[in-house]
C-alpha cells in the first residue's frame, strides 16, 4: 500500500485494515506468527498477574531464563546435538531400509506373499512398546535408541513408498515395456521419480516419528539428550526445565521438517 493510499484512508477516518502497513512478506511473517505471539503475551500476563501457578506453568520468562542459563553452561546445546545425532542415525539407516524393502514390495508379488502377514502384524505395535525389549536385547547404550529410532521412522517410509510405486500413472509403465527399458532403468527414470512426492511425505512422517521416539527412549535410558533433560526436570521438580525441553524438540522438529518440504519443493517441481 502506498503512502498517499495510507494518509487517503487516515483522512478518511476508517479503520484501516489489519498489517496494511507492512510488505507482502512482512505482513506474511506477521500473520504466521501473531497467533503463538499472543499465546505468549497471554501466557505471560495471566503468570504476572498470579492467575497461574508457577509450579504448574512456569512464565514464559522464566523458560527463556532457563534456556538462557543452560545455553551458557553449555548443557542444552550438547543435549541438543546428542539427540539430532540419534534422529539422524536412526532415520538414515531406516529410510534406506524402507526405500529398499519398499520397492521390492510393489514390484514384487512374490515378496509381498511371504511379507504382508509379518508386516501387517508388525505395523500397529506402537515404538514405544519396543523400548523394553530393545533394553534386553541391545541394553541401556546407543543400540537401544537407534533400534527404536528406527522401528519409529521405518514404516511411514515403507507404506508411502509402495503406495507411491502403485499408483503411479499405468501409462507411463506401459511405455517403459512397449520401449522395452531394461529393469534398472526403469526403476530410476520411472519408478521413483513417479512416486518421489508420496516418498517425501513418507519422509517427513517418519522424521516426525523420529523426533517422538528419541525423545521417548531417552527418557527411560539414557544420561543425555533432550529426553534426558526432561525426564531431569519432572524428578527433580523444575517444570521450567520440562517446558523447555518440550519447546527445543518442537522447534528443532519444525525446522527440520520445512527442511524436508524445502527438498521436497525442489526435487518435485512438477
């Protein structure tokens, strides 16, 4: 909006409308973030004013005090770079295990026969429920997270991949045999540019679940990482402490799952 338009509508005496004064991507910025802004400012003055306990619900203050502190000690950031390095780990080995075992799945009738029964069975049981056997098998080190890790991201990657690779347009298939593509080309030029954007999304699930296992193994084993941080604060009462471990594990999963869709932007351009 120009500034003749803005002092048009100020002399005018109406109201004018919400963020007119910013730029296309300013406004947008704004707009994105005025609802957990207002959370925030809301959250703060009901804590000041007492409406809230501070054992219950610390004041967003308080939080960032907190995340101030263990910044400058050093702790959360290895916490941090602890529990990206299992996620990362974990969700590598997984995708490229359900990539794999994804493709030979839908090309495969003969595979499928001898794995849907113990797929199918296996799918439901929650990765949670795998902690306490992955503790007996593999013990309280970094086996036992990875493992759950793994089991977590594994098969959001599976499922969308063969549902990728199966609904991909017939057409396309019939022109690879009436051209006669030898089988690995095949896979490389039809295949999985086919069905990359129901891969993707498979991806970005499974990074999510990642997220949510890691934090879940490294509370009940573990001596670091954010799990560990806040499993730290519920014993040692300093709800402070879990709020923030909660808010670091939702804004590193944001982050890297726009980092994922940023992938997934320019590898599917079509």
């Amino acid at each position: 909006m120009s500034g003749k338009a803005v002092l048009a509508t100020l002399k005018s005496g109406a109201p004018p409308a919400p963020l007119t004064f910013l730029g296309g991507r300013a406004r947008a910025l704004a707009q994105y973030l005025a609802l957990p802004a207002a959370g925030l400012a809301i959250w703060q003055t009901a804590s000041t004013l007492g409406y809230i306990a501070p054992y219950a619900l610390p004041s967003p203050w308080l939080i960032l005090r907190t995340g101030v502190e263990s910044v400058a000690d050093f702790s959360l950031p290895r916490d941090i770079l602890v529990s990206v390095g299992r996620v990362v780990g974990g969700f590598i080995l997984a995708a490229l295990t359900a990539l794999a075992l994804g493709i030979v799945t839908a090309l495969s009738t003969r595979f499928e026969t001898y794995t849907r029964c113990l797929f199918q069975v296996l799918k439901p049981i929650p990765p949670i429920a795998w902690i306490p056997i992955a503790i007996l098998w593999l013990g309280i080190g970094e086996s036992s997270k990875l493992f759950i890790i793994f089991i977590g991201a594994f098969f959001p990657v599976f499922i969308n991949t063969v549902s990728g690779i199966r609904h991909i347009d017939p057409r396309y298939v019939e022109v690879a045999r009436v051209l006669e593509i030898p089988y690995g080309k095949f896979v490389k030029t039809v295949v999985l540019p086919g069905a990359l954007p129901v891969i993707l999304s498979g991806l970005r699930i499974g990074l999510n679940n990642a997220w949510i296992c890691v934090v879940a193994a490294e509370m009940i084993a573990a001596t670091s990482g954010i799990g560990y941080l806040l499993m730290d604060g519920r014993q040692l009462a300093q709800p402070d402490k879990v709020i923030l471990a909660m808010l670091v594990v939702g804004v590193i999963g944001k982050i890297t799952d726009d980092l994922v869709a940023r992938l997934e932007t320019g590898l599917v351009r079509w």
